[in-house]
C-alpha cells in the first residue's frame, strides 16, 4: 500500500511540474500576415513573454521559408548583440530594430522583392525558459500601384475637396443674405 502512495504522489507531482514547465515557456507574438509593396522596407515585429528575466542567455533566430518551399534560409540572429547574415538573400538587406528591455525582438527588411513572398518564423530562448512557442509572419509582396488606381485616388480625394469647398461657400453666401435680409428689416422697421 505505501508503494501505491509513493507511486501516486510521484504522479500528481509530475503532473504539477508538466503544468509548471509549460506555464514557464517563452510566447512569442507576430503579425500572422504582412502585406507590402515592392521595393519598400518592413519592419517584422515579434514580441517575446517569458516568465524568467531577460538574461545574458537570450537568444533569437530569424528564418526565412519561400512559397516553393526550399529550404529554410537563416535572416537574423541575436545573442547579446545583433549578427547579421554572412551570405543568402538577405546578406546587407536586413537590420535589427528590436529592444530586449521592452520584450521586442523585431527586424527590417530592406528593399523587398517578389522572391521574398514566405514566411518569416522568429524563435526566441531565455535561459532558463528554452523552450515555447515560435512566430510565423507570412509576408506577400505586392506590386507597387499602377497610374489608374493612382489616379482613381487622385481623382476621388479632388472632388471631395472641391464639394466640401462648395458647401462652405454656400453657407457663407447664405448667412450673408439673411444677415441683408434682417438689416433691411430693421431699416424698414426704422424708417416707420
């Protein structure tokens, strides 16, 4: 009987630990999905929560997965400082934009190019929370707007200024007629 006591003990303390050690993983946060224009920069945000301190130990990868489903491509990494890419695609196109103090373990991508249309997975570890959950952002890059989406803007932001100031100068030119129109009666109203 007392080894069926130990035995069940052993179990609910395991139990209890399990539940710990999964509470005591880091979370990261991202954008499930970023859209941008061809030739521009995105910065990629990722957020981290953990429920130890930021220690010496953080560390944080960036990967990179194209749409054709390649290998993955290493981006970024952090380990008490930033280190940028050696080689690949985004060698001089990627910089580090985060603060560890705020729990912000974001990136820019410079000069997008339809190649870079993926996914973007951020890992983070935080001694002694080295395991949790890892942030995918998929990034679509889009074409930049061509001339009549541009000018269907243009067009549309011009005649709504030129309503509104229509609108206003008919309400000058009313206020001013009845303001006539009561100084008239008063003279009238004078003159008799």
């Amino acid at each position: 009987m007392r080894g069926r006591t130990w035995l069940g003990a052993a179990l609910v303390l395991g139990a209890q630990l399990r539940a710990l050690w999964l509470a005591a993983a880091v979370e990261v946060h991202t954008a499930k999905e970023v859209v941008a224009v061809n030739g521009t920069n995105q910065r990629l945000k990722c957020t981290f929560s953990s429920s130890s301190p930021v220690s010496q130990q953080l560390s944080v990868s960036w990967n990179f997965q194209p749409e054709d489903l390649s290998s993955h491509e290493p981006v970024f990494y952090y380990l008490k400082e930033p280190y940028k890419p050696p080689s690949g695609r985004f060698k001089e196109r990627v910089t580090w934009d985060g603060n560890i103090e705020r729990n912000d373990v974001s990136i820019i991508i410079w000069n997008l190019q339809p190649s870079d249309n993926g996914t973007f997975t951020c890992q983070v570890t935080n001694w002694p929370d080295v395991y949790g959950t890892i942030g995918e952002v998929r990034l679509r890059v889009v074409q930049k707007v061509n001339f009549s989406e541009i000018h269907f803007l243009a067009v549309a932001i011009g005649s709504a200024s030129v309503l509104m100031i229509i609108v206003v100068t008919a309400a000058i030119i009313c206020r001013q007629r009845r303001r006539r129109a009561r100084d008239k009666r008063l003279e009238v109203a004078d003159t008799e």
